[in-house]
C-alpha cells in the first residue's frame, strides 16, 4: 500500500511527535506504579483539562477516595494536551510533582541552597502538582518560601494541581493567609469533591 502526501507527516510534525513521546517517556517513569493505570475521572476535572487554560486544579475529599490517583491521570492528560494540534510550541513542557511533606521538608532553612533551587523549579514548571497539601503544617520560613512559589505562579498565571483532604478554605492554617488566598482564587470555578468509599479497604471500584 502506498502512503499519499497527505498521509506523510511533515518534518515539523515528527519531530513534535518525538518530543511528545520523549516527555511521556520521562512522565511514565516518574509516576508511581500504583497511578500509572488509567480510572474514570469525575466529569468536572474533565472539563477543567478541556478548557486548557491557566486555571489550577483543586481535587478535595476524605482519605482514599482516589485523590491522588485523579490527579496524577489528570497531570498526564494535560501533557497529552500540551502538544495537541493549534497550540503554540513553547518547548517541552515541565511537570513538577511533589508530596507536600517533601516540599516542606526541601525548604527547611538548614536545606536552604537546594530550597533555593527547589523554589525557582516550582515557581517556573509548567504545570505543579502538591499531593496532600494539608498532610503537615509549615514553619513561618516555609510559609515565606510557598508564598514565593504561589505569588510567582499567580501573577504568571502558572496552573497547579493540588490534592488535600481539607477545602482551601481551610487551609490558612497550615500555609498562611497570603499563599492561601492566592490559592483560593487560582482554584475558583475548579475544586472538585471526590465522594466514595476508601478504595484501600476494598469499598470501592
């Protein structure tokens, strides 16, 4: 069977595809065996990835119900995303993803030059993912280094995705007022409530 010229991609073509695999490559290796399988997500952060904006993501809900299991599908389905035909190539794009315990614990002051590093990737990621944000409360220093973070994504309208089992609201105790209300407005319109059973004592499918 012969190929048309209509079928042949174009120079420019295959080279996006080899970066689309290579950064899909990097993303599969990185993501946790237990997230790499695909599950039926809630319509709302659907809809969220359809509109492929700078809004962030918010998934709230009790322990178990698959959190951050959502958000790790949904952080590969936006680099999927990120090369679909019309959108403007901007290089590969970079995913940050981290526990909120290792965050805090990397922007310790006795770690302080690799914090210093640790912030400016997560203030310049394309895409930050902090999983369980609520899991520790940050020292006064951190909370300086996470408004740091927050207040360059913000004004730079740089998306994060965050999982946590408490609403934004509810969270000024734990990262301060300021980075709290950057969070609350970057998240308007998308913190989503995952209801069901703890998928770790078999209730749920």
């Amino acid at each position: 069977m012969h190929l048309s010229s209509d079928d042949i991609p174009s120079p420019r073509d295959s080279w996006l595809q080899e970066r689309h695999s290579e950064a899909h490559a990097r993303f599969d290796e990185k993501t946790p065996a237990l997230y790499r399988t695909d599950i039926d997500l809630d319509p709302r952060v659907g809809s969220w990835l359809r509109r492929h904006d700078t809004s962030s993501l918010f998934l709230t809900g009790p322990i178990g119900v698959g959190k951050t299991h959502t958000a790790w599908q949904a952080c590969r389905i936006w680099l999927e995303w990120a090369y679909a035909p019309g959108v403007p190539w901007k290089g590969s794009p970079v995913i940050v993803t981290t526990r909120a315990t290792s965050l805090f614990d990397g922007l310790r002051p006795d770690a302080q030059a690799d914090g210093r590093r640790l912030v400016e990737r997560c203030q310049t990621a394309d895409l930050l993912f902090i999983d369980d944000l609520a899991a520790a409360r940050a020292s006064d220093w951190t909370r300086e280094r996470l408004f740091e973070i927050f207040d360059e994504r913000y004004i730079n309208r740089r998306p994060v995705v965050i999982t946590s089992d408490v609403l934004p609201s509810h969270l000024t105790d734990v990262i301060g007022p300021r980075v709290a209300s950057r969070l609350a407005e970057m998240c308007r319109g998308n913190v989503v409530l995952i209801e069901g059973d703890d998928r770790r004592k078999g209730g749920a499918r």
